[in-house]
C-alpha cells in the first residue's frame, strides 16, 4: 500500500493507521510537484493553510494523486465548532487558534457540507463525513477539539473527463 502524507507544519507519523505502508510526505505547498498514484492521500490539518480560492484547485492536484478506487482523507478544524462558541459569547482562545492557526497560518475554514461539496464537486464519491476529536497542547496543557473528518474515494467513470 501507497500513502502520500500532505502536511502543512510537520509530517505525519502514520504507521498506526497505516501499518506496512510505504509512506511518502510532502508539504501541501508543493503538492503539484508530486507525481504517482497511491493508496491513500493523507491532508490533515493542511488545507486550511491554502488561500480560499486555491482550495479547488488542491483538492484537483490530491486526486489526481489518489489511484482509481483509492482514497482522499482529508482533516479539518470545525468551523462549526468556533462558530457555535462564539455565539455563546463567552471568551475562548482556542476559537482564536481554530480560526488563524496556532502559528497564525490558517487562510480557510472549513464545515463539514463545504468539504462534502468541495471533493463531490472534484468528481470523489463521499464514503465517511463526520466530526471527531483531536487533541491539540495549548500552554502546555492537552485540549480535546472537534475536526472535520471526510474520506472519499476516487472513481472515475470512462465518460468523466477526470480520467487521467
């Protein structure tokens, strides 16, 4: 099995939930200098770092990556979740650090129907759409978050034009 890890800050260790692989990284900067198909792409916690209007462009690039029949796994923060505590109207930091990124390098926020929309609109077929936890360490302390969490698969059709 192919896995193809596109990060934004550091690589992924992935060897849990892809044991055996044959792992391969890149920066989600770079990702149209990647070539070959595979198993799985691997995005977590990378997409919201492209500006707004190059997220389809990316999503393309990532499934012309995935293989016939393979699968894109992509992996957000919850804009659901930071809009629903701001309208609570009370102070929470981390919806600051959802929003901009820990490093403030956050371009795009995501709900879990716009990237259903987003890897439909490319041509993949939405297998798994939900929301999970994630831990992030803010001060030195272990937070437990939502993310959005969509895998699709890749299947072309011989009409479709995706055919690559």
């Amino acid at each position: 099995m192919k896995v193809l890890d596109i990060y934004a800050g550091k690589e992924h260790n992935l060897s849990e939930q892809f044991p055996n692989a044959e792992v391969e990284h890149i920066i989600i900067t770079d990702v149209d200098q990647c070539y070959g198909e595979y198993d799985v792409v691997y995005c977590s916690h990378a997409l919201q770092s492209i500006n707004r209007t190059q997220v389809p462009v990316v999503i393309d690039m990532m499934k012309k990556r995935t293989k016939q029949g393979g699968e894109l796994w992509l992996f957000t923060p919850s804009l659901e979740w930071a809009a629903g505590e701001i309208l609570k109207n009370e102070p929470n930091p981390l919806v600051q650090a959802v929003l901009f990124g820990f490093d403030n390098q956050n371009r795009t926020g995501f709900t879990l129907l716009w990237l259903r929309a987003l890897l439909e609109n490319a041509g993949m077929i939405t297998r798994r759409a939900n929301q999970g936890p994630y831990q992030v360490n803010v001060n030195d302390q272990v937070e437990t978050l939502p993310q959005n969490i969509v895998i699709a698969m890749r299947y072309d059709t011989p009409a479709d034009p995706g055919v690559y």
